[in-house]
C-alpha cells in the first residue's frame, strides 16, 4: 500500500486523544526504566530540548553541523550527521527519538522513526505540508507509539483551565476570534542572495537541505533564519500558529474551514514568506457552537485594542468575543487570561476540571512512551492544529481564497495549491 491510499484508507476523524497505552506497555517499561534516546537537532530549540530529556539515557546524538553536537556531555552517545544511517544502525538501540530540526525535516525523520517502531517527539510545527500532519497523524496511529509535537503551552495549566471556561459557556457562543503574534523576528519578504560564501568545514550542507530542493549554501538560511524561506520554513503562522492558536482550537474544535483568505499580504517574495499578513479564517457551526470567524495577525499588526477597551495591545496575544462576554489571553499562549469586562465576572466560579492537570510538558510524553496516559499534545492533536496554521499558508502562498474539501485535502477553486499540499522531495528524501 503507498502511502496516498494508506491516507486514503486509514481511520479518519478530527482531533482528539488516542488512548495507546495497552500497545506501548508492550514495549515493558517499568515507570523509573531510562529510555534509550535518540537526538535529531542538537543546536537551538533541540539543545533546550535535549536538557529536558537530559536524565534518560541519550545514546545518539544527530546534527548536520557538527560544532552543535554536545558529545563532551554525553560520552557514551553515538555520533552522527545523517539521521537516515543513524536509524538504520542503530534502531535495535533506540526506544525513542526526538526531532528539533528545521520544519522540513520534521515528517522525513519522524516517519522513518515511527516507522521502526520508535516514540516520537517532534518539535512545532508538526510538519512543512498538510499531506505531512495527516501521514504523521496516521503512522502514529498504524505504528501504536506515543507522540507529542513540541508545543509547551498545551502543558500549561492555565491553558487547560481557559478551555475548561470557553466550554462550559462562561462567554456564552463564541462568534469572533482575534489571534496576533509579533513574529516574525527573522527576515521575511526577501530574494534569494546571489552571493555564494564557502560552506563552513563543520555544515553537512546537503543533508542540511535533505528534502528541500538543492541550493548553494548561504549563512541567511541557518541556523535561525529558515523560518522565513518557504522551502525549509512555514513562516511566522506556522512557526507561532502551534502555540497562539492552540487554546482557541482545542476549546471550539476548529477543524476544517470552510475558507481561508489572506486580507493582508504585505512584500511576499517567490522564496519567502511576506513581511505581515492578516488571515481570516471562516468555520461553520460545529457540535452545538456558532459559526465562527477568525483573523489572524503578524509582522506587527494587531486589533484595534478598542476590542477590549484598552489603550493598547502587547506584541502577542488571543481576544476570544463571545455574546456574553469575552476572554483575553495575553502572550503567545498557556499564560493565563482575563474575562471581561471586569465587573461581570467580579466572583467568577471556575468549573470543575475536565481535562487532566499536567506534570511538565516533557514529562508527559516520557510517561507516554512509558506506557502512561497519552500527551495531550499527541500527533492525533497536533496534525489538526498544524493543519490549521498550513491552511492560512495556503492562501498566502498562493495569493488566492482557499475553499477547503478536506476529505480530499483540496482547495476547489485553486490547483496551483497542490504544490503545497503534498510537496516534492529531492531523491533519497521521500516522505
């Protein structure tokens, strides 16, 4: 079976909560047991992320550049510079594997590892294409291994408790939905440089490309400025879009819009994503809520903070209006919120809990693979919520409204949309 027809033929279903736990107690992990892991991206988000799983033990270590590698800290981990040959080798060796690479690596290395039988974690977002989150949604589900994509706030306690409030009505239907960030903080709206400065002796510059077609090397791509190149990154809503969206998607299910366009475009290039852009998103009535619209902002544009009767906004944050009140949620996401206005909701009675209290975001996914309780932010979840952020993508790359057939992952009215959707890859890399 290829994998467009397991696509097609695999369970479908929106975004929820897979309970995998009698497969992976298969596995028999006693809950103080180390896991053997495996570190894909050990500069940047993956160094932090390699701290967190500092104490289980690390028996490889993956970066394209090889100054990033932490080898004196971990003696006894295996070294190398393409995760390919590291999974072929090592793959009796490893449980687990943690993926903190540029977004276009992301389906390439943890569908080969889940592949094998191997937990995943995987940085945010999920994927560079929906045609990706939909396979990583799907070979978690085949393969029976515990997931989680790298978007902390999810573990955030006041996120949890802020769905808790939006679902149990406090605002009453929800009708409108501001979400803003102050990304992007890396260049966007920019031509490819014409210049081709030497490659530094330690980058491993072609597996840096992978499956992104073939370049010369130029120090405006890595390693922080990807996010702004459409062929490695997903631009400032699909860098941030995981942790803005995030409470807003889980508390009103906003799975599959009827459209998506993009307001505001403001100096899109042919290699990058533009500068600022204002995206609105239309959803129908879904399981008893209102229809719902939702625009988001970026590159320094915001709400009018009228919205919330104040003077002004900070660079990030959610205003979620509702026909009886509305909540606001400073910040990129899991911070905290504010009901509104103040004197309304003077003495407010929070509802009882409903979905369960975290113990770190890290943690739950080592519980998981453990044979614990799933993450919340388990690829089941997080390819909806990827999904969702690649979808205002669609309209912006390619400067046309999206009319969404989810079924068949298609935008109607736009062929040139499918180059986005399922992405081409260079030999060798194939998703």
């Amino acid at each position: 079976m290829d994998r467009r027809t397991f696509l097609k033929t695999s369970t479908a279903g929106v975004a929820g909560f897979l309970f995998l736990r009698d497969s992976r107690l298969a596995f028999g992990y006693e809950a103080n047991e180390k896991l053997n892991l495996a570190i894909i991206g050990t500069g940047g988000k993956g160094r932090d992320n390699l701290n967190h799983f500092s104490s289980e033990n690390i028996v490889a270590l993956c970066d394209v550049n090889e100054k990033a590698i932490p080898g004196d800290k971990f003696p006894n981990a295996k070294i190398y510079f393409d995760y390919r040959k590291m999974l072929d080798k090592m793959h009796k060796e490893i449980d687990a594997v943690v993926v903190s690479t540029p977004d276009h690596h992301h389906a390439a290395a943890s569908i080969r590892a889940m592949e094998m039988g191997k937990h995943v974690y995987c940085e945010k977002p999920l994927t560079h294409s929906i045609y990706e989150a939909r396979l990583m949604k799907q070979t978690a589900r085949r393969y029976k291994v515990a997931t989680q994509m790298g978007n902390q706030g999810t573990a955030s306690n006041e996120l949890r408790e802020g769905v808790e409030v939006i679902r149990a009505g406090a605002i009453g239907q929800v009708k409108e939905l501001y979400v803003w960030s102050n990304r992007p903080i890396w260049p966007q709206g920019i031509n490819r440089p014409t210049d081709t400065p030497p490659v530094p002796p330690e980058l491993h510059w072609d597996l840096w490309l992978g499956p992104a077609p073939k370049r010369p090397y130029h120090p405006c791509y890595q390693p922080f400025n990807w996010r702004g190149w459409k062929d490695f990154g997903t631009g400032a809503l699909g860098d941030m879009g995981c942790h803005t969206l995030n409470m807003v998607y889980m508390a009103l299910k906003l799975d599959n819009p009827i459209s998506v366009e993009a307001e505001v475009v403001n100096e899109i290039t042919e290699e990058c994503y533009p500068k600022q852009s204002i995206i609105r998103f239309t959803f129908p009535a879904r399981d008893g809520m209102a229809p719902v619209r939702l625009k988001w902002y970026d590159g320094g544009l915001k709400p009018s903070p009228s919205i919330i009767g104040a003077e002004e906004l900070p660079g990030s944050g959610v205003v979620i209006i509702g026909e009886e009140g509305i909540m606001y949620a400073p910040g990129d996401g899991g911070g905290g919120y504010e009901l509104l206005p103040k004197e309304k909701f003077e003495g407010f009675q929070k509802p009882a809990p409903t979905l369960p209290r975290s113990p770190g975001h890290h943690a739950e996914w080592v519980i998981a693979c453990k044979g614990g309780q799933p993450a919340m932010s388990n690829f089941d979840y997080a390819s909806g919520l990827t999904e969702l952020c690649l979808l205002g993508n669609l309209a912006l790359l390619t400067g046309e409204p999206i009319y969404w057939d989810s079924a068949n992952m298609r935008a109607m009215n736009c062929p040139k949309a499918d180059r986005y959707i399922h992405r081409a890859y260079r030999k060798g890399w194939e998703v």
